[in-house]
C-alpha cells in the first residue's frame, strides 16, 4: 500500500505503513512518491538535511520503520 500523503505547499508528510517498514530505503521511497522530482533534486534535498524522519535528518540510504 502507498504512504499517506498530507501535503502543505512546501512540506510533503508520509506515514510509513506496515508492510513497507524496514523493506525500503528512504531514497526509493521519495522517488516512488515523488517521480517529478529528478535524481539531482533528491540528491540535493539528502545533502541539505531536508528529509527527515521523526524531526531528524537522515541519509538516503536509511530504512524506515512503521509509524516513521
């Protein structure tokens, strides 16, 4: 099942389901998400700390859990 998506105009939330916990780098997860946004913008929003997961910035490569 997809993320729940609640989208203020310059912040995009996702809850993280279940079945996609620990499975799923946060990297695909944005680009599965958000396939408008080129490899250079998501490489970019990861250098900037501009992901975050429960408050914190976090690398690409990191796999969420559920409820993150």
């Amino acid at each position: 099942s997809k993320p729940i998506i609640v989208c203020p105009p310059e912040r995009f939330h996702w809850l993280v389901p279940i079945d996609l916990a620990g499975t799923i780098r946060a990297d695909i997860l944005i680009n599965q998400n958000l396939p408008v946004l080129s490899r250079r913008a998501r490489v970019e929003l990861f250098s900037k700390q501009a992901v975050r997961i429960n408050g914190r910035p976090i690398a690409k490569g990191f796999k969420v859990s559920p409820g993150d």
